[in-house]
C-alpha cells in the first residue's frame, strides 16, 4: 500500500518568506482551502499522522477522521534562525549548511539528526502501511527525509529536493520496502488561486 506524505497548508510566515521550524502558526485561508484539497486528493487513508505543531494538526483534520500525533515528524529545528526571513540567513552560513549535515544552527537541530526521528518514525509507520494506506502530514525537511528513506541515501539529498505547499509525495510500501512513487506532486491545489484576497 501506500504512505501518502503531505506538507501542510500554508501560514502567514510561508507567505512572508519565513524559515519557519518550530514557530506554531495556524494555517491561513489558502492553507485552509489547500488542506481540504490534500484531503480529497488522497481516498480513504486508514491512519492520519501529523507532526504536533498546529498547520499540520490543521490540515490532517481536514481528513474527518481521527489523527495520530508523532513528535518525531516536527520540522527541523532552526534555533536562531526560527522566523526570519531566508535572504537574512548569510551566504556563508547556507553554503556551510548544504555541504555539512551535521551542521547546527545556533540553538538549532542538525539534518542527520533530523534524518534518524523522521526514518525511525516511517519505519514504525511502513509496517501498517504494508496494507493500509496511511496519510502523514509532515513538513518540509521531514518529507526530504522521506525521500532519503525510500531511496536509501545520505540527508544530504535534502539540498536537491523542492517540497511544495501543500504537496503529495507517494511512498509505495511492499514486503520489499519502500519505493518513491511520486514526488511533490501538485495537482490537487489547481484550483486554487493563491493571489485571491480570501486566500489569505
């Protein structure tokens, strides 16, 4: 079967241009609107998971049926760098980031470490995805782990991975393992117009 992993719906410091980790924004019309489309793209999941902080518990909910919460699957934790704005972050500190795994912002959580909560938490999930279908409602640096997972590679494939809004990545999950299906797909949100003033 399968594990359908989504990113949340979008908040206002998605919108801003935010790094957004472990900041608790709930999730503003757009995201509302996105969330209910991640939910009727994905038919009958037996087990909803969500990250605990509050854009994915709000988006998983948006499935009607009751969610599961794993704290393993929070986005990563940025330390300093929580809330502000991506072109603040200084070219140095990026560079140093994309060529070291084990780099931590201050205050922060390192991508390996990151990696090791996400893949033990898919690896409890894989064994009820064997034949259910389970809905994860994740963030972006977790679903990058995802993808490590699957294809069994380093954490740093994070850097060559883009994660949409409110994306769908699928995970085929089979007494062989697991096998990326689909990655950042999107055309469930088609309809939605982000530049529309009730979208937030």
């Amino acid at each position: 079967m399968t594990l359908y992993i989504c990113r949340h719906g979008r908040t206002g410091a998605n919108a801003s241009g935010l790094l957004l980790g472990r900041a608790d924004p709930d999730l503003d019309a757009t995201g509302q609107a996105q969330a209910k489309a991640i939910a009727a793209a994905v038919v009958d999941p037996a087990i909803v998971v969500s990250s605990p902080l509050a854009r994915c518990r709000q988006t998983a909910e948006a499935f009607d049926r009751p969610v599961e919460v794993d704290d393993r699957l929070i986005e990563l934790d940025y330390g300093e760098f929580d809330l502000k704005p991506l072109r603040d972050i200084p070219a140095e500190v990026w560079a140093r980031w994309r060529s070291d795994s084990d780099f931590r912002p201050p205050g922060g959580e390192t991508l390996n470490e990151l990696g090791e909560r996400v893949m033990a938490s898919l690896d409890e999930l894989a064994e009820s995805a064997v034949d259910r279908d389970v809905v994860v409602v994740s963030h972006v640096s977790p679903i990058k782990a995802s993808v490590a997972w699957a294809l069994d590679c380093p954490m740093a494939v994070s850097w060559r991975c883009f994660v949409a809004q409110a994306s769908i990545t699928e995970i085929a999950v089979s007494a062989n393992g697991p096998s990326l299906r689909l990655f950042n797909g999107v055309s469930h949100l088609e309809t939605i117009d982000l530049d529309r003033p009730d979208n937030g």
